[in-house]
C-alpha cells in the first residue's frame, strides 16, 4: 500500500472514532488492513472505535435533550402565558421523544379526573378533548401510584380498569405504545405526561428520564399558574377590600361628622330642624320627625307644614318593630322606605321618616338614622325635663296662689312675674279634673295652651289654671276641646267668677273644688261647668257620692219606683211644678195639660210622698233632690 492510500485509511479511522459521520466495522477493518496491523490488534482497534461511536451517538443526544430543557427552563423563568408554554413544552417532547403522540392531561382535584389539556400528533378531536374518570385507565393509575408507567399494548393493559370511551378514543387514533409520567408537587398530582406511538415500542430508561424532566418543567408550569391564579384572586380580593374598605371609611367619617353634629343640637338646642336638617343633607333624603301622635315636628329640606300626617299600616307596623328592636326597619313603601323609632328604654316618643333616594344606604348610613332618632330620644328628654322643671316651680307657684296660708303667699308678685304673669291680671280660677294617670299629661298639654295667659298647675288633685283678665271668654271651652283631643278621654273644667284681688283666689278655688266633689258625686265626669250652678247645692252636700245619692233615693226614691213599675212620668209633673213655684197652674201651662190632670197627679204624688210634702221644709228638701237628680242625669 503506498502513502496515499494508508493516509486514506488513517482518515477513515479518524473519521470513524471523532468525526460527524458514522463509519461501520467492515470500513473500520478494511482500514485497518490498509495500515499493516495484525488481526487481533484490527479486531481490538475495531471494537474500541465501535464504543467510541456509542458514546459519542449517546452524548450528542444527550447534549440535545439537555439543550431542549435548558430552552424550557429559560421560558419557565420568564412565565408570561401559562397556555402557550405548556402548548411549546409538548411540542419539546413530542419532538425528543420522536414519539407519534404526545399529550398532557391535567388533573382535577374537585372530580379526580384527568383532561386532556394539550396534544401534538393528535389527529382525532374525540382524543383532543378526552376526560378520563377517576380509578380508570393507565392515566389514573399513574396519577394514583405518582410513578411512571408505560405499557407495550395498550389494549392488552390489565393493571386497571378500561372505561369505554376511553379505549374508543385510543383505538381512534391509533395508540399502541403509551408511556406516562406523573407531573406532582410537594406530593401532589398535577397531571400526568404521556408519550405513545402507533406500533409496539419498548421505552428505554434515558427516555423515561428524559420525559420525567419535561413533567418536571410541566409541574412547575401549572404550579405557577396556579400560584398566579391566586395571586391575582389575592389581588383582586385585596382590591376589593381596599375599596370597601375605603368607602366604608369615608361612609364612616360622615357618620362621625354627622354624629357630632346630632350632638350639637342637644348641646346648643338646635331643636329637632337641625336634627332634620343634619340628617337629610347627609344621606340625601327627605327626613320628617314625628310625635307619638303622629305630629310632624320637624321636616327637611321642605318645612314642616302638615300638622300631622297619614301613614299607611306598613309603615306604622314597621314602627312598631323599631320600638321592640330599636333599629333601623326597611319598608316596603315608595313614599317612607325606612323608619326608625325615637325611644328611650320603654319610653316611646315618635319616630324618624326617611324618604327615598339615588343612592342605597348601607349598613353605616342605618346606624347614622339610629343615632338621630337617640339624638331625638335625648331631645324630648331634655325638653321634658326643662318643662318638668317649669311644671315643678309653677306647681309650687300655683298651690302658694291657692292657698291662704299667709306664709305661702309671700314674695308672689317676684315669683309670678318670673314666670311672665302680672299678679294683678290674675283674676279667674278653671278647675280641671282628669283621671289621675292623666293629670300631668293633661298639666303640660294646659301649660302649652294657655302660654302667657296664665298660670298652670297641679293642686289638690285638680290640674288648677289661674287666668289673667286678658284671658278670651271662649279660652276655657277651646282649652277644654284641646284637652279631650290630647287625652282622648273625658276632661271636666269647672270655672269660677272673677276674683276681685289676687287675694280672693284662694276662695274661688275653695268653691269650685266643692263643685267638682258635687259633680264627681254626681258621676259627671265629662262636662263643661260653672260654681254659679252648683253652689247651693255644693255647700249642702260638700259629701261623698253615698251620702248624696242616699239623700236622693230617700227623698223622691218612692217616685223614681212607682214611675218604673208603671210606666208613668210623674217624676216630670214633680220636677216641673218644683221649677214653677209650687203652682197647679203654673205647672199644667208648662207641661201642656189641664189643670185637673194637673191635681190628679199632685194627689198621687201626695200619696207617695206623704200628706205634708208641700209643706215649706218638705217641699224644701223635694225642690233640692228633684235639681240633684237633674244634675246627676245630665
């Protein structure tokens, strides 16, 4: 062999341990015949260069997985679309694995199934979207013992459980070889990994490696989208507490400024307009304050012109569940959507109306109406007690007026006059008897009436009003109208004459303080009355009620009975021939009859009352019970 042809040997068997080309054994051989060596250093020479080919076949394909990872690597650390990088990471593996299929299915923790989620071969949409149940296939076994698994023939796979479906979509596309790797993190499944091919193959452990990798990168992929996913959720979770949090604050701090102004106007007796006033500009709605009776005392923006108002029963049971609870209550009402009660403990004294409007009010707004209607609790509070307090002093004021005790009635032109009365206008007594449990309602609503016409008060059990001269004539008729319509319930007023000097006032109240024991003997309760009419009989019978009707009963009782057993009417003929003087004449002119009827019936009156009844004592004592009897009727 000359030169030229042993460099050529020399080149093969270059070529053949380091070059790009692969050389075979017989090349080899030949070659090394060309370069004069024995036959067992050629055959050693050979194998060794064979080796060396395996090594070097081994390590590119090594170097070109590794690469490929480092490439998913890369893209895992700049993560921007989850969907994307899992569609490029199949790809990868489809591509290295030279497999026909490569897909990933995830799994789903709330049903335990595996969805096919990507695909690179895949020819068939029924495989595309497969679902795999839990407990079936190879897909739930791997998923189930987080290890992989590949099988030669998936059709002769008897490990587990084959769902139907699931061998349709195999056998569609034409799976014969399947091998899977579970995709986990920290001992949880995410999803398994699979490589399959459409004729039987035996997967080798570097290829097991090498898509166990792939699920790694897989795993971190849907870790990270997972861990995105809720940071976003914390996100916007935390978005939407910072502005609730923030609307909250601000409903907060005008619920404070709002308060703060409530409180003012206790403090500074801004009154209920600026109760109504404050409320209405913060939430934006019209707001009128009610009495118990359903007065209005004040309304915002419009003024209050009703004197009372109407309320459908919705919106009055819906008062009535803000007394027993003391909140907020939401009507169903255009007009009045929500009311709350102003109470205080047991104490009941009106409530809060609130209109509608744009915006909804929230928990915050609610308890801001709440407050107002404590604010209008303390209101009424303080007003009853500063009235109170007047009531105390003119109580006092008023028993000291009444009362002759000298002692009493000193320095009483200092003290009436505080009270914006001249001492010398005071010139008429009015007497004025309620049930006990009204007196005080009844003091206040007359103190109210009367003004600065005179002066009221509790004495003696009456409520006692002592008017100036000023005073109008009707004064005690409208107060007494005033009265029955705040009480709704009978009010007796008993007037007296006009005192000549503030010193008689003592008496007059004496004098129509036994009117009233007369007339509360005689069972009247509800009436209109002066002393002037009951004053005789007022000094006859200063007694109880058993005592004057006992006088009555005994006196022209035998009338009143036989009239009842015969349906007679001579209690009339003796009332009006009382009135007429004692005189037939008089009495039968009167009553339209004859004068002979007249007698008849005066002899059966005889008969009852006895022969001497129109003696001047008797008929005395007849002439008093026949007038008490009127009185008591009336």
């Amino acid at each position: 062999m000359d030169s030229r042809e042993s460099g050529d040997a020399l080149g093969i068997l270059a070529d053949a341990m380091v070059g790009e080309l692969t050389v075979d054994s017989a090349a080899v051989r030949e070659a090394l015949d060309g370069v004069a060596a024995g036959p067992a250093d050629r055959a050693a020479f050979a194998e060794k260069v064979r080796r060396h080919q395996l090594e070097l076949t081994r390590l590119r394909r090594r170097e070109r997985e590794l690469g490929v990872l480092f490439s998913s690597a890369r893209e895992l650390a700049e993560l921007r679309d989850i969907d994307a990088l899992l569609g490029r990471l199949v790809s990868r593996a489809h591509e290295m694995m030279g497999t026909d299929v490569t897909y990933l299915s995830e799994f789903d923790p709330a049903t335990r199934e595996l969805n096919v989620r990507k695909t690179a071969g895949s020819v068939t949409p029924q495989f595309q979207h497969l679902r795999v149940p839990p407990g079936m296939g190879l897909a739930s076994q791997i998923a189930d013992s987080r290890a992989a698994q590949w099988v030669l023939r998936y059709q002769d796979y008897a490990e587990g459980p084959h769902e139907e479906l699931i061998d349709d979509a195999v056998a569609a596309e034409g799976i014969v070889s399947i091998l899977g790797v579970p995709m986990l993190s920290d001992g949880r499944v995410l999803g398994v990994l699979f490589a399959a091919t459409r004729q039987e193959y035996a997967f080798t452990p570097d290829e097991i490696a090498v898509l166990s990798a792939l699920a790694d990168h897989a795993s971190v992929v849907l870790q990270t989208a997972s861990t995105l996913e809720q940071v976003r959720r914390s996100e916007d979770e935390a978005r939407t507490a910072l502005d609730r949090l923030t609307d909250y604050l601000q409903v907060r701090d005008r619920s404070t400024v709002v308060h703060q102004e409530l409180i003012e106007a206790v403090l500074v007796g801004g009154g209920f307009e600026q109760v109504a006033g404050t409320l209405a500009t913060a939430l934006g709605r019209t707001v009128t304050i009610v009495d118990r009776d359903l007065h209005v005392v004040a309304s915002h923006p419009t003024p209050a012109g009703q004197v009372s108002v109407q309320l459908p029963p919705v919106v009055l049971d819906a008062i009535t569940r803000s007394r027993t609870t003391g909140h907020c209550v939401h009507v169903d009402d255009p007009g009045t959507p929500i009311v709350a009660a102003v109470i205080a403990g047991e104490l009941y004294f009106g409530a809060v109306l609130v209109g509608s409007g744009d915006v909804e009010l929230g928990p915050v707004d609610e308890r801001t109406i709440e407050r107002a209607a404590q604010v209008g609790a303390l209101l009424v509070l303080q007003q009853n007690a500063v009235a109170d307090a007047d009531l105390r002093a003119r109580v006092e004021l008023v028993a000291d007026l009444l009362d002759p005790a000298p002692e009493r009635r000193r320095d009483l032109e200092r003290r009436v006059r505080a009270q914006r009365v001249t001492l010398a206008a005071l010139a008429i007594v009015v007497l004025i008897s309620v049930p006990a449990e009204n007196r005080a309602t009844a003091a206040r609503a007359a103190t109210a009436f009367v003004g600065d016409r005179g002066l009221v008060g509790e004495h003696a059990g009456m409520v006692a009003v002592v008017l100036t001269t000023t005073a109008p004539p009707d004064l005690v008729t409208d107060l007494r109208d005033y009265l029955r319509e705040t009480l709704h319930g009978p009010v007796l007023a008993i007037t007296t004459p006009r005192a000549e000097s503030p010193d008689a006032l003592p008496t007059r109240f004496e004098s129509g303080l036994r009117t009233a024991r007369l007339l509360a003997a005689l069972g009247t309760t509800d009436a209109a009355a002066s002393t002037d009419a009951y004053l005789p009989y007022a000094l006859l019978f200063d007694t109880d009620a058993r005592t004057l009707n006992a006088f009555i009963d005994e006196t022209i009782g035998p009338v009143r009975a036989y009239d009842d057993g015969k349906g007679t009417d001579l209690l009339a003929t003796l009332r009006a021939f009382v009135r007429n003087e004692g005189s037939p004449t008089k009495t039968a002119r009167a009553l339209n009859y004859h004068t002979n009827t007249i007698l008849q019936r005066l002899h059966r009156l005889e008969m009852l009352l006895g022969p001497e009844w129109r003696n001047d004592e008797h008929l005395f004592r007849i002439s008093a019970a026949v007038r008490l009897d009127e009185l008591r009727e009336q």
